[in-house]
C-alpha cells in the first residue's frame, strides 16, 4: 500500500483519512426503512468513493466567506495580524476574475510512480446550501515537485457563498498512478457474453439477493440492497481467499 509523508507549517490539523460525517455532511443517522427521507451515506457507491483519499480541516479562527461581486471574487474575513510562523497572509488571493488561492503551507510526497491529486471534497456534493469551496483538480507530480502547496478554487456563481469554517474539511487529495497509461478497446463478444450472462442472471435473482432491504423513502424512491450485499460478500471472499482468487 503507497505510503504518502508530508510536512507542514504553522499550526494546523495533519491531513488524514477522509471521515464520512453521520450525522453530518455525509446524512442524517436514518437507517433505511419505509417512511424514512434517503441519505447519501445510504448509497454504497459514494460512501466508497468518499472516504478514498485524504483530507484537510480548515484551521483557522476566522471564517472565510466567499462571494462574487460585479462578476469578481471577494473575499471576506476578519484575519487580525499574522501569526509569527506565517510568511504569507491573509493566506488567501484572488486569483483573476472566476478563482481563488488557498497557501496550504503544505506538503505531501507520494511514492515514485504515484501522483496526488486535489479535488473537491466529498461533503460539496451532499451540501444543501451550496456553501462547500469547490477545490479545482489538479495532479501535482510530488517524485520532482517539493514545493509547498498551494491550491485553487473556483469561485461561487452570484447569490452563493462558499464558507471555510474552522475544523471543516474543503478539499480532498486522492493518490493514483502518475500517468492515465490505459487502453479503451470494446469487449470481444465472448466477454460481452459472459458479462451479459452474469447480468441477467443477476437480475433473475435479484429478490433473492436483496431478501429484507427492499424499502421506500418518503419521497416514493424505491432502494433495494443488492449492491450492498454484493460488496459485502466480495469483501469477505477478498479476505479469505485473497483479492485475485
């Protein structure tokens, strides 16, 4: 498994592993069961996906608000004097018309190979209020690159403002392979067969499979744990047997 090492400066949290919040950006704590409103940790999909990478808390006193003004960022707080153990502040810059800068006073080294990855947190797409930063993607190949990090969002469009709150995550960082080296080709028909046999199948048997989860939410959406079932038995079959048997 990659090992990814940083250092940083100032006082501020130490990245981690992303924690999907329940109750909290990731949903209410409702289990799932007539009547009850879905929640996005419900969905196994994004519960995986959101807590692959890393995450960085907010870490300062003074929140942040962001908003675009006459078709320009503004940036709004209240930062006091600098910290001694700060070389940049406000730590914050307009970055032309549509973008923003963030110094991360920050940096993160990958394994060779490996590259890291900013991205919006996961928490900007379950937001009710449309106040989460939305962290722009970029690859930062950190094998050649030791610089401190700093990163870019795009701005809110008018009538949103996107708000840094003490303590509260606003960008995730994901560890992948430095280059995209992929082949996109169509399957050979016997592949195509075989996949299109497992499906129905699936399908054939799927009020089996999903025996005791079938239920309706209060807005009439029909879920079912299938998929849920799936993942868990696969996990378990990767445990005993090893993830290529």
């Amino acid at each position: 498994m990659p090992v990814v090492k940083f250092r940083q400066f100032g006082k501020r949290p130490e990245p981690q592993l992303i924690r999907v919040a329940v109750p909290g950006w990731a949903g209410d704590k409702q289990t799932r069961e007539d009547g009850r409103h879905e929640q996005p940790w419900h969905c196994i999909p994004f519960f995986e996906s959101a807590r692959y990478g890393l995450e960085l808390l907010y870490p300062y006193d003074a929140e942040l608000r962001v908003t675009t003004v006459n078709g320009r960022v503004r940036l709004d707080a209240d930062w006091g004097p600098p910290p001694e153990d700060m070389e940049v502040w406000p730590p914050f810059r307009t970055f032309g018309d549509d973008y923003y800068s963030y110094q991360l006073s920050l940096d993160l080294e990958a394994p060779s190979g490996f590259a890291i990855r900013t991205e919006p947190h996961p928490r900007y797409f379950t937001d009710p209020t449309y106040s989460t930063p939305l962290a722009v993607p970029a690859l930062i190949r950190s094998d050649w690159w030791p610089m401190i990090f700093f990163c870019i969002f795009r701005a809110p469009p008018p009538g949103v403002t996107h708000v840094f709150r003490k303590g509260e995550p606003f960008i995730a960082f994901t560890v992948l392979p430095a280059d995209p080296d992929l082949t996109v080709e169509p399957m050979d028909p016997e592949t195509a067969a075989q996949r299109e046999l497992r499906a129905r199948r699936l399908a054939a048997n799927r009020d089996r499979l999903a025996e005791g989860t079938r239920w309706t939410s209060d807005t009439q959406t029909i879920f079912d744990g299938t998929y849920r079932n799936l993942a868990r038995a696969a996990r378990m079959k990767a445990r005993q047997t090893g993830p290529d048997t």
